[in-house]
C-alpha cells in the first residue's frame, strides 16, 4: 500500500531520493551477549572506550550516492537542514520539472 502511494507521488523512480544516517564510533564493534552453554557465564574483559563518534549521511538514487556528509558527533536537526540546504536541493528540479 505504501510503495503504491509513493507511485502516485513519484511515476518516475529517478524523482526519488533516500537519506540513510548511520554512525560509528570505536564501540561499534562490542558485542553486548553472547552465547554459552547453559549455566556458564559470559565474560568479557575489554578497555572501556568511548572514542569519537561520526555520524554519516549519504543521499542515494538509483544511480548511486549522489551526496554525503560525514560530521564528528551526531546528526542534529540544524546539521541535517543546513546539509540539505548545501548540497541536496542544489542538484534537484522545481515539480514537475524536466
């Protein structure tokens, strides 16, 4: 149902555009559980490391990663819009435009 109301809004797929924010800082990699056979226990000994955090947000079509924006520390909503402002909307068209 939804992807039949995005058709309605977009007949043309190369109209789209995606954002995917991810992040990645050095705990990314810790496991939080693990498996063991019943009634052993599950130790873990590791350095405690908060490391810096990247937040990445590539914009995709179907051509591929069209834009991004790598920033130490989160995406907040100012970062996203001025992101958008700078580097998205100067590679679109007015709708419905060629």
């Amino acid at each position: 149902i939804f992807m039949n109301h995005i058709a309605e809004i977009a007949p043309d797929p190369e109209m789209l555009m995606f954002g995917d924010e991810a992040a990645k800082d050095e705990r990314a990699l810790i496991r939080k559980f693990g498996h063991l056979k019943i009634g052993t226990r599950c130790i873990q000994r590791k350095c405690f490391v908060q490391g810096k955090q990247y937040s990445i947000l590539p914009i995709l079509i179907l051509d591929g990663i069209i834009a991004y924006n790598i920033i130490e520390g989160p995406m907040m909503s100012k970062r996203f819009v001025q992101f958008l402002q700078e580097h998205v909307l100067p590679l679109t068209n007015p709708y419905p435009g060629p």
